[in-house]
C-alpha cells in the first residue's frame, strides 16, 4: 500500500514492484546495497543516510536517516541502473 495519497513508496513496495519486473532484488538490504553503488544511499553506521543526489527520489526535501518513502520513479532508476550494469 503507498505511503500517501501520492503514491509513494516504503521500500519493501520498491523490492516488490522490481521483483515483478524480473530483477533478482532479495530484501531490502538487497535494494539498500543497490542503492549506496548508485550514489543514493550513504551506509552510516547502522543507519542509511540519503545521499544529495538521492533526496530527489524521498518525500523530504533534504538528506535524512532511514528515508521511509520513496517517489514511484525510484523504480525505473534502480530497473534502468540494473540493466546497464548487467544484473537485471
């Protein structure tokens, strides 16, 4: 279910709408990891901090821990991330 009424996503919703496009995203550690190689996600700790460049894709209009939303177009960057890198 979206977070809100603008459709945006928990990332386990993210995992699942990747899983249904073919790609091979286990968990949201899995997403996670995918999102720190493509410059989204810094690993902090125990927390993931939203990088500058990832902010566009989060409900929050500056970096944060732990995002828990995330726009729909995250989707389409992780999928076309994927196939340029081979692992779609």
């Amino acid at each position: 279910m979206p977070y809100n009424a603008l459709g945006d996503l928990y990332k386990i919703e993210v995992v699942k709408r990747l899983q249904k496009m073919g790609c091979n995203v286990k968990s949201v550690h899995a997403l996670n990891l995918i999102l720190e190689k493509m410059g989204i996600l810094i690993h902090s700790g125990d927390h993931w901090l939203t990088s500058k460049n990832g902010v566009k894709y989060t409900i929050y209009s500056s970096q944060v821990f732990d995002a828990d939303a995330w726009h729909p177009s995250i989707v389409d960057a992780v999928l076309e991330y994927l196939q340029n890198s081979g692992r779609a």
